[in-house]
C-alpha cells in the first residue's frame, strides 16, 4: 500500500521527473509496480504477461498575452499484455473497479 501511494504521489507532484506509474491488483489490493519519466520507458516497463494499469501525467501549458500557466492532466491506460492467457482476461474488469476506486475519476485511453 505504501508503494502505491509513494509512485501516486510522484506521479503528482510537480519537479519529481517521473510522469508515470504502474499499479497492478493481487487479489482485492491495488499494487504499485513501477515508476518512470517518457512515453519509451512506459512501453519498456509494461509486462506482455501481465494485465497492469498505467497513469500518466502531461502538462499542459498556455501561454497568453505574456502570461504562462500550466497545469497537470491525467490519463489512464488499461493494459493486457498479449501472452494474458484468456481466462484471466477477465480479471482485468474487476481489477479495473479497484484501481477506479484507488485513483477516483481520470479519462481511460
């Protein structure tokens, strides 16, 4: 729990350099897995035989009249990797409610 909570909070805070993490659920518990800077390094850290859930942060910046104003977005990834065996396929639309619960409202991609 402590991990999850850990990668979350880098993930959203700002200056940390990281701009993702991976959560996973064993059983009823959501799971930390990793953490990262760069959409290269994501692809590299999903597992092909896992079903994981990423979060991403992008910043958006605008920039008006001399002003500057930034702010954190968020998005989701659901992830099945392609040697998932079928059956636990399924696992990942329970798994998704726990991660639903943990992270609260992020668009999915």
């Amino acid at each position: 729990q402590n991990k999850m909570a850990d990668l979350w909070n880098n993930v959203t805070t700002d200056d940390t350099g990281i701009n993702w993490c991976i959560l996973a659920v064993e059983g009823e518990e959501v799971v930390g897995v990793q953490e990262g800077n760069g959409f290269e390094a994501l692809k590299e850290a999903l597992s092909d035989d896992e079903i994981q859930w990423a979060v991403c942060r992008v910043d958006g910046v605008d920039s008006r009249g001399g002003l500057e104003s930034r702010r954190a977005k968020y998005f989701q990834v659901n992830w099945i990797g392609g040697q998932v065996p079928p059956m636990k396929k399924l696992g990942s639309l329970s798994g998704r409610e726990h991660i639903s619960s943990f992270l609260g409202p992020i668009p999915v991609t």
